[in-house]
C-alpha cells in the first residue's frame, strides 16, 4: 500500500511538473491554429486506484487542477474541469467495467484490463475534462464551434501524449 501511495505522489509531481513547465508552452498549431492544447495531466486522476474512496478522490482531482493553475495563472480553471474529472470517474469506471468486475486493489491500467479498454476508459475522461475546460474558458454560448474545435483538436493531440506516457513510464500500480 505504501508503495502505491509513493508512485501516485510521485505521479503527481511530475504530471504537474510536465503541463506546467513543458506542455504549458507548446502550441504545436503556431499562432495561425491555436486550437491544440496539450493536457497530460488528467492522467493522474485516470491511474489512481479503482477503490479510492470518492470524497479522497475528488479532493485530489481539486488539488491537482490547482496546481496545474498555478503554472498557467488561470485561477479555478483547470481545478474545476480536474474536479469534475474526478467527480465522473466512477461512472466511466462503472460504464466501462469488464464482464468479471474489477478486483480488489486494480488499477485502471492497460496492464490489468488491456490496451483497448485502457484507451477508450482514457478517451472518455479525457474528452469530458477537456469540453468541461473549454466550455468554461470561453464562457459564452456563442463560441460553441471554437470550444468544439478545442475540444476534438485537443483530445487527439492529448490522448498520443497520454499514450507516449503511458508506453514510457510503464505504470503497472
């Protein structure tokens, strides 16, 4: 148990560490396409145990998006959509739950439920924390197409970072 604590700690750190110094200032769509935006944080959120209870989860949702504002002077901005991620994550889990259940203990990885489950589980957290994001950056009805935009360009450059860490950092817990 120990040794699950220090790995979502350290995982912590680093995602933070990552969005805010690196991914914060990439813009692989220049000034002309400025509809890519890079989020590998809520990765976090997506590799913390099935069991952890709900009100520990949500606050560590909290937390994390703070941290993540910090580094991009957004006050509240990506707290609320890590918040929410975090909020509808036991309904992703119990929508994509395998026939068998989950074990006690599991950790919603590709290791222990396979590639595809891993990636569809990712890409529906993902795209919900990204629309959440979006839809409160911009504030106004009226930019529903550029939120769309954001949120599909996002999501496909997001989710190959997601699986780049994934493939590197080999988190089996």
């Amino acid at each position: 148990m120990e040794r699950v604590i220090t790995r979502n700690i350290l995982r912590f750190i680093l995602l933070v560490l990552l969005q805010g110094l690196i991914f914060h200032r990439i813009n692989p769509g220049g000034t002309d396409f400025n509809y890519i935006l890079i989020f590998i944080y809520p990765l976090f959120i997506m590799l913390l145990p099935i069991q952890i209870g709900k009100a520990l989860l949500i606050f560590l949702g909290f937390l994390l998006g703070i941290g993540v504002d910090l580094f991009y002077d957004s006050p509240g901005l990506h707290a609320s959509a890590a918040t929410f991620t975090a909020f509808i994550r036991p309904f992703v889990l119990g929508a994509v739950q395998p026939r068998g259940g989950y074990k006690i203990n599991a950790v919603p990885n590709q290791y222990q439920f396979g590639f595809n489950w891993f990636v569809r589980y990712s890409s529906i957290l993902l795209i919900f924390h990204l629309f959440w994001y979006f839809i409160f950056e911009a504030f106004q009805f009226s930019q529903i197409f550029h939120v769309l935009l954001k949120t599909i360009c996002s999501f496909i450059a997001s989710l190959i970072f997601i699986v780049i860490y994934v493939f590197i950092f080999n988190p089996k817990d």
